[in-house]
C-alpha cells in the first residue's frame, strides 16, 4: 500500500509495525484499528515522560478556558482535556488580570478553588453572590486518541468542520481516514492539527484552541490560533499530531512494535525494538530541554537519563 502524499503519522506508524514485526504478525489479529490503539498508548506514555522529565517551570500544553461563574452555584466542571490546575483569574477588557481566587485547602476553612477529582471539577468556597465570566488556566492532558480524516463543509481559515474518519476500511486507511475522534467539548484544546490541502498540496499546522459541536454544520469544529493561508474546502484533510514531532515520533512506532514482540514472547526482537524507542525518547527529551533551557545556555542535556519504563523481559 503506498502512503498517502500528506504521509499522516498513523499510516507511518502502522507501516512501520507492520514492516518490522512482519514476522511475528497475523494480519487478521494485528489490523490496522489495532495497531493504531498501540500507537495512542505509547503517545500516553512519551507524553507523560515529555511532562516529567522537562522544566517544571514550562507551561506543557498551556490552555485557557472561559468559566461563567453563576450566582448561587458552587461547583464548575473542568474543561474536557483537563489535566493540572494552574490559575483561576478575571481579565479586564484591557487583557489585564484584576482578581484572582486561589486554591483553598478542601479540610480547612479558608476561601478558594477546592479542586477534586477530573470527573467532578472544582467548588469555589463560599458559594459565588455574583454572576461573571472567569478565565481558567490549566494544563491539557495527554491526547489518548489520534486520528486523521477529512473535513466537512463550512470552514473557514480559523475554522476546521470534522468527519468522523471511517476507518472500518482497512484497504483504503491511508488515503484519509484512521482512527477515533473524540466527540468530547475542549478535548483536543491545546493540541495541534494538520491541515492538507487536498488540491495544491499545501500542509500547515496550527494549535487548536476552542473544539464544540456546532448545530448550524452539524458538525464537531476546531476552533484554531492564527489563520490559515487559504479557506479550506470539503474532503481536505485533518490530522491530530502526536506527542513528538518528525523523525523522533518513530519512537512511538517502535513502541508499537516492542508490544507486538511481547505477545508473540519475541524477547530478542523485543529488545531491539525497545533500543530503538528509548533512543528516540531520549533525543526528544534532550531537545526539549535544550530547547526550555533547563541547563542554561552553555550547558546541554545529553547527560539526561529519561524516565523509562522497565522492560518486559
């Protein structure tokens, strides 16, 4: 199968697994949709260690969200990528921050957020006497579902309508759908997307800074930071990046594929492929870190051990 002009990281992802486990492999067993969940695992697991093996002063996936603090009401929800609390602000007209409410200790009496646990959100101790719009400051949480499809109607170079990918077609999976899109409000805020132009070729990425359903095009709509250089049209494509970027995200893969030696009790292989990713782990860590600084400007990370998890075998 030849891969798509765009070259999505799932199709990249799923070929390479396939190319490199292909003696341990049972296509019926290892189709695509599964090999795709492999590859949304392991993008947990090098987020997670990109989040604690960085500067802990660095903002990871920085996000704001607007919280309508009501009158009478206590309790908020987090947004849907919610992963660390940072700030509960009001902002003026001016951008300015004028208040701020703190975090408060849940077992004592002092006001505040009382922050519990991601399903049940936040309280705000006393209960509010007043009615205004909030800004919320958060980290997002690793993406647990990537995907790549094409778009619906109604864009505009701010806006991406999203198809579901129908990815029930294993033949036809690189050519513009693969995976699952979560139809969550926030979820993939502060994350990026790429876009394909499917009539000139042309692929920019942008951060997604607002994802809601939208009545009007009946459709889920990622809401982007900066424009596009044109108007994207019907059938282009959209793809979710990953937690690294090109050619490191063939960690990833290679994570991919130290499962598949695992099931098939390949310790040997298994071994191999698991060099390969914690290299590419490491070279995104050390990157990351030179990057933000965190040794200074004349001293670089490659002394950096990642976090790595223990091996199977």
């Amino acid at each position: 199968m030849a891969e798509a002009d765009w070259d999505p990281f799932l199709v990249r992802g799923v070929h390479l697994a396939r190319e490199f486990a292909s003696d341990a492999i049972d296509a019926k067993r290892w189709t695509a949709a599964r090999i795709v969940s492999l590859l949304n695992a392991a993008n947990v697991q090098v987020h997670g260690h990109l989040v604690r093996g960085i500067d802990p002063k660095s903002a990871v996936n920085f996000c704001e969200s607007t919280v309508s603090i009501a009158s009478g009401v206590a309790d908020y929800n987090y947004p849907g990528n919610f992963r660390k609390f940072r700030r509960l602000v009001y902002v003026n007209s001016n951008g300015d921050v004028e208040r701020e409410i703190l975090p408060a200790d849940p077992y004592g009496d002092t006001a505040g957020v009382v922050l519990m646990s991601h399903r049940r959100g936040f309280r705000l101790v006393p209960t509010p006497r007043f009615t205004q719009d909030w800004t919320l400051r958060y980290e997002a949480g690793a993406l647990p579902v990537l995907c790549f499809g094409r778009l619906d109607a109604g864009g505009t170079t701010t806006t991406l309508p999203l198809k579901t990918p129908d990815s029930t077609e294993v033949a036809t999976y690189d050519t513009g759908e693969l995976g699952t899109l979560v139809l969550r409000p926030d979820f993939y805020n502060g994350s990026y997307v790429r876009w394909f132009d499917a009539s000139t070729g042309i692929t920019e990425v942008r951060r997604v800074t607002d994802y809601a359903y939208s009545a009007v095009l009946t459709a889920w709509v990622l809401t982007l930071d900066s424009a596009l250089s044109d108007t994207p049209v019907e059938n282009d494509h959209y793809e979710f990046l990953p937690a690294l970027e090109e050619p490191m995200d063939q960690a990833l893969m290679w994570h991919a594929v130290m499962q598949m030696k695992a099931s098939a009790a390949d310790s040997e292989h298994y071994r191999a492929a698991e060099t390969q990713y914690q290299e590419g782990l490491r070279a995104a860590l050390n990157l990351a870190n030179d990057i933000l600084g965190r040794f200074g400007p004349s001293l670089g990370s490659e002394f950096l051990d990642p976090l790595m998890e223990e091996s199977y075998y």
